[in-house]
C-alpha cells in the first residue's frame, strides 16, 4: 500500500502553485518531493514534451541513438567535473543506484559495499540493502544483498554541536576501523552516500568528511558513488552537492529533478569504468526516452538561461535566515540546517537533549497545507520539516511561505 503525505485529491499545477479538486491552492514547497524543480506547467519544459511527442517518444535505446537523447547526455556530462565525460540513462533512482552497485561490483571484481546509517537510495532490493533511514524499508524483506557494511553518517546535530570536523574525524575513525576489523578494503568495491542525506533527515555531510571518503578511496582502488538523486540539479546552490566539498566522485547517481517531473534518471562515470563494465552488463527498455530527454533539456536549458544555481543560493540564505529567525523564538525548534535550498528544521521536546518531535512536526505539516503551503517532513521520527522550494522560487515566495510557516506554528 502506498504512503501519502495528504489525503487530497490534485487537479493541476500552474507555476508554483499546485491546485486541489476543490480549487484550492497551495504554494508547493515540496515539488513532488525535489522532482517537479521548475514548478508547474513550465512553459519551456511543457514545450519540449509537447515537440517531441510529435516527432518521436520511442524507441529504446537499445535501437541505437535518438538526437534529444544524445544531445541531453552530452549536456548532463558538461555539469560535471572532469574525468566524468559519460552518461547512462535510466528511469528512476532506485534504478540509478541499482547501477552504480552492479558498475562498481563488475569492474572492481569486489564484493564489498560501505553504506551510511540513516541513508535513503531507493525502494529495489540493492537500493534497498544500502538503505537504513527507516526500518520498514528493510523489515520482511532479508535477506538483502549481501556483503553491505554501514558506517555513521557524520550528522553534526545534536551529538556534535555543529562541529563538522569533529563530527568527521570520528566517522572516518570509525570507517577505518570497520576496515581493520570487518572487511579488508580490498574486498570493498564501493562507498555510496548521499552529500545530503534527504529521507533521513536533511543532513549535509561536512566537506572534510567526503574529502576524506575521496582519500579512502583513492588509497585502495574503492569507487566513490556519490547519490545526488535528491541534493543535485542546483539544489544546494550548486549544481551538485558534492561541489561544497570540492571532490570528485567516481559514480554520480542522478534522478527527480532531472526531467521537471517525467521519470528519467542517470549515472554518471568516466567513460573507463563503462568501458571496463562492458557492453550490455546493463541495460533498460524505457531509460532515456526521448520525451523524457527532450523535458531534460530544457529543464537545463532553464538553469542555464536563468542562473538558477545562484537564485537557489541566494534564496537558500533567505529562507534559512528566516528559519533562523523561528528557531530563536520558538523552543520546538531544535536545529535549522542544509545548503540552499535543501533545508531542513528539526523539532525537538528539549534543545538539551535534541529528542525527536515528530508529532509537532507531523501536525505542522497537516497546519501548513490547511494553510496554503506544501512542506514535506522526513527522518526517522519524522522530525524534520524539509524545505525544497523550486530552484526559481522568488523572494515575495519565499516571504509568503516564511509567513504561513510562522502562523501555523502558532497553531500546532
Ligand atoms: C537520495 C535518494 N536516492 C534514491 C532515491 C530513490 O529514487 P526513486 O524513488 O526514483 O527510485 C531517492 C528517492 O527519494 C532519494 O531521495
């Protein structure tokens, strides 16, 4: 059975707007949770759908190359830091992780794999078995893939009072330890992680950490997969998350806001590992439909044309000032913190002890959609209220949503 945020029935979107069977409208915040990044019925993106329907929705690319197709790999590999010149479509996250563990298993000749706690990558079995945000993500499903080890995720709050270094040291003492005692590194074909973990509640991986994962890697042939699926696109105020902390990864997993809302997703190598995974180790029959690729190209036109990594940075600071403002009146709000437009607020039933309050936050997001704002919550307690405005959200937007937020706490 599907979970649902809202027992509301959508009619149609306009903008930043999404409009209930009743009429009703609501400032959408949560955008299909990071998918639909430009908003609705985007004039651009809804242009390119429409063209390339009529031109051409198949075939797979199994049939060999399709121009949008192409056009938007070699576009997607251009955000990207070199080495990483090479592009794989697919359709969903899941799918993209599901890759990037097959690549990194096939070229390494590894088994291994190194996971974080309180990581979300997907629904499907290996997505699944690097997962641990949730407990009923996994439950009835073991056994799961075998050879997954999980490590701490450095999340600074409450236990590290902010302090990202410190936080890093210990993960990567821990990390190391974990390969002097569990698994050689050299059984380890991959570390995957998300630069911000997303479902697990909104929390930035301190640049010293992914720098020092980077070195870990480098030291003993070990693939870095870098899950942007729900930090990339200009979410954070660069184009990807792992940019903060000046790395490169080996494996880049990109999906949501990829195509403003039609199902497409990717991983992003340097052409060797392709190379060295082999033709057809992988493959899909709906991957890089060139509807789909035809909605991504104009989606990165957009961002392109309208600067939108600088519009999420500056609006990111907006919006975490104002959150700021909130946390230092309100005494629910134990933390408020992410990169640009990925922000998350923690609500606590004591700044002392940083105890989940993921009732206060629950009803707070029942209070905002009854008054006109879509926020979303996440983490294991549901603690956290995530914040993923579109990338071109304006400031009058950002404002009226601070303002909402602020009235529905006074009501929760
Ligand atoms: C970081 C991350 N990875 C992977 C996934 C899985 O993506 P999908 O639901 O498209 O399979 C998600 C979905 O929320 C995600 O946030």
């Amino acid at each position: 059975m599907l979970g649902r945020y809202f027992e509301r029935s959508w009619s149609h979107g306009e903008g930043h707007r999404l409009y209930d069977t009743s009429g009703a409208a609501y400032l959408d915040f949560a955008n299909g949770i990071a998918v639909t990044a430009l908003g609705h019925h985007h004039p651009a993106v809804t242009a390119a759908i429409h063209a390339q329907v009529d031109r051409l929705i198949g075939p797979t690319g199994a049939m060999g190359f399709a121009e949008p197709v192409a056009r938007l790999a070699g576009m997607v590999a251009d955000t990207l830091p070199a080495p990483i010149d090479t592009v794989m479509f697919l359709n969903s996250g899941s799918e993209a992780i599901e890759a990037a563990l097959k690549l990194a298993r096939r070229v390494t000749g590894r088994p291994g794999i190194v996971a974080f706690r309180g990581g979300f990558h997907g629904r499907t079995f290996g997505a699944a078995s690097v997962t641990t945000s949730n407990l009923n993500y996994r439950t009835g499903y073991e056994p799961l893939l075998p050879s997954v080890y999980f490590a701490p995720f450095p999340a600074v709050y409450p236990d590290f009072g902010g302090d990202g270094a410190a936080a890093s040291r210990a993960c990567l003492a821990i990390l190391a330890s974990l390969f002097e005692t569990v698994i050689a590194p050299a059984q380890v074909a991959a570390i995957v992680i998300e630069p911000v973990q997303g479902e697990g509640g909104y929390y930035p991986a301190p640049p010293e950490f992914l720098v020092g994962l980077r070195a870990l890697c480098d030291d003993h042939g070990i693939l870095l997969i870098m899950d942007e699926v729900q930090s990339g696109y200009a979410r954070t105020g660069k184009m990807w998350a792992f940019e903060h902390a000046g790395i490169v990864p080996d494996v880049v997993c990109i999906a949501k806001a990829i195509a403003n809302g039609l199902p497409l997703s990717a991983i992003a190598t340097r052409r060797d590992l392709q190379e060295r995974w082999g033709r057809s180790a992988h493959g899909t029959t709906y991957g890089g439909n060139p509807v789909a690729c035809a909605a991504g190209i104009a989606v990165l036109e957009t961002i392109e044309a309208q600067d939108l990594i600088a519009n999420a940075a500056a609006r990111g600071e907006q919006l975490s000032a104002g959150l700021q403002r909130f946390q230092a009146e309100d005494g629910r709000i134990g933390d408020v913190r992410g990169p640009g437009l990925m922000v998350g607020v923690e609500f606590v039933k004591d700044t002392e002890s940083g105890e989940p309050d993921g009732a206060t936050a629950d009803a707070l997001v029942a209070q905002c959609a009854d008054d006109g704002l879509l926020v979303l919550s996440c983490g294991r307690a549901h603690q956290v209220i995530r914040w993923i405005p579109p990338i071109d959200v304006t400031a009058a937007e950002i404002d009226e949503a601070l303002a909402i937020f602020w009235g529905a706490l006074g009501k929760v």
